[in-house]
C-alpha cells in the first residue's frame, strides 16, 4: 500500500479532529457515522490493493504466454534444423 495513502489520511484526520478544528468550525461526527467512514475507507482501500494485485498477476500470466510462444517458435525452428540436418547425415 502506497505511504501516500496513509500520510493524506492523516492529514485529513490531523485537521478534522486535531487542534484545527475548532478554527475551521468543524464539531465531531457520532461516533457510528465515523465508524462508517472508517469501514467505507477501509473496504475502497481493500478493493483497490485487490484490483491492483489482479492486474499485476495478469500483466505476469501474459508475459509468462508470450514467452512460451517464443519457446514453442524455437522449437518449431530446432525441428526443422534437426530435420534438414538428419536428411543430409543419412544422405552422407
């Protein structure tokens, strides 16, 4: 999880809970709104690190495809080697 995340959340909890508050008139949420800030803030968090972690096992599948096609290519093109070479071995 990037520190980002957590840096800005403190910031905005710093300014809404903190000494600040009363300068900008901010009164304290009840105690189950910001319980079900918490829990919202919480579960974007928790879907966002999931959506990521998909991506980067996908953007890995792919490669790891691509690179056994390259290797399926090679193959190909070994046999074919391997055939011309035999045919000029046994015609030797």
């Amino acid at each position: 999880m990037d520190p980002r995340t957590f840096g800005a959340l403190a910031a905005a909890l710093f300014v809404v809970l903190g000494p600040l508050q009363s300068l900008f008139g901010f009164v304290p949420l009840p105690l189950p709104v910001m319980a079900g800030l918490v829990a919202i803030t919480v579960a974007y968090v928790a879907a966002s690190e999931i959506t990521r972690s998909i991506s980067i096992i996908n953007e890995i599948a792919q490669a790891n495809a691509d690179g056994a096609g390259q290797i399926a290519d090679g193959a190909r093109s070994l046999d074919g080697v391997a055939e011309t070479l035999k045919g000029k071995v046994t015609s030797f």
